[in-house]
C-alpha cells in the first residue's frame, strides 16, 4: 500500500513540473505586443471620467438640487418609484410583510379598532360613567387607535399586492 501511494505522489509530482515546464516555455515563445489605445477606448474613458466627476461634485462639499431634502427620498439601491409604481420600500419595515399577512392585519385593526370605537361611544358610554363618576375603561380608548394604522396596512397591502408580493 505505502509503494502503491508513494508511486502515486512521485508520478503526480513529475507531471506538474512537466506542466509548469510547458507553461514557462510558452511564456517565453510568445511575444508581447504592446496597447494602443483607439479612438473608441479614448471616447469610453472621456465618458466615464466625465460621468464620475460630476458624481463626485454632488458630495458633501457642493450644492446639488438633486441633495435637497424631500426631493428625492431614495437611497441609492432601494428606489421609492420604479417604472411609475410605488416599491416595497416605500413601507419602511413592513416591506418584509406579504400582502396576504398585511391584509390580515389591516382586518384584525379595523376590527378591535371599530369595537374599541363603537364600546367606547354607543355600547358601554364612556362619558356617561365619567359623568357618575366612575373611570374611563382604557382598554377602549387604546383599541381605538388601531383604527388608523388599519388604514396605513391596507396602503401597506395594496402596495405589497402590486409588487407581486
């Protein structure tokens, strides 16, 4: 077995140095003939010089209309506005949320929002049991203010729903 290994090594070992032989001798053989820029490697590289400093004139130094804040909401990387529709980033966090799961949440809002809105105002009259003096029931003032975020996660849902998510 340690012959059938050695055997192995050594014959692997003189056929890389015949290769790297080969390799260096091909090297040599070929001549090297020397870059001459033409007239359309000059115009690429006078367009992207131009393009890369006027990117970096609108650094931190210079003024830019395109830096002005409210403008231009994007970040590089994640557009707000692709091809006249609104992407997921637009949501902030919940860009990571489907629209399926959005819509759900935006029913179980508007629900335990409209019921803290109608407990509050028709069922159990809070202001009647304040006028008696007794205590506002907090947990309908607090389920009401899932009303609007129902609203800002049906937006949420239309938007995920557009982008095919």
């Amino acid at each position: 077995m340690a012959g059938l290994a050695a055997g192995a090594h050594a014959g692997l070992a003189v056929a890389w140095r015949c290769r790297s032989q080969r390799q260096a001798a091909a090297k040599e053989s070929a001549p090297t003939k020397k870059y001459v820029e033409t007239v359309a490697d000059e115009r690429l590289f006078e367009q992207v010089y131009l393009q890369y400093t006027s990117e970096y004139l609108k650094g931190p130094l210079y003024w830019h209309p395109d830096k002005l804040q409210g403008w231009l909401p994007d970040y590089p990387g994640t557009p707000m506005i692709k091809e006249g529709k609104y992407t997921s980033h637009v949501i902030g966090n919940l860009k990571a949320f489907s629209s399926n799961e959005l819509a759900f949440l935006s029913m179980l809002f508007f629900g335990v929002g409209l019921y803290g809105n109608l407990q509050f105002n028709f069922y159990d009259p809070q202001w009647a049991k304040v006028d008696a003096g007794g205590f506002f029931n907090v947990s309908y003032i607090v389920e009401s203010f899932l009303l609007p975020i129902s609203f800002f996660m049906h937006i949420a849902c239309y938007i995920q729903r557009q982008n095919g998510k």
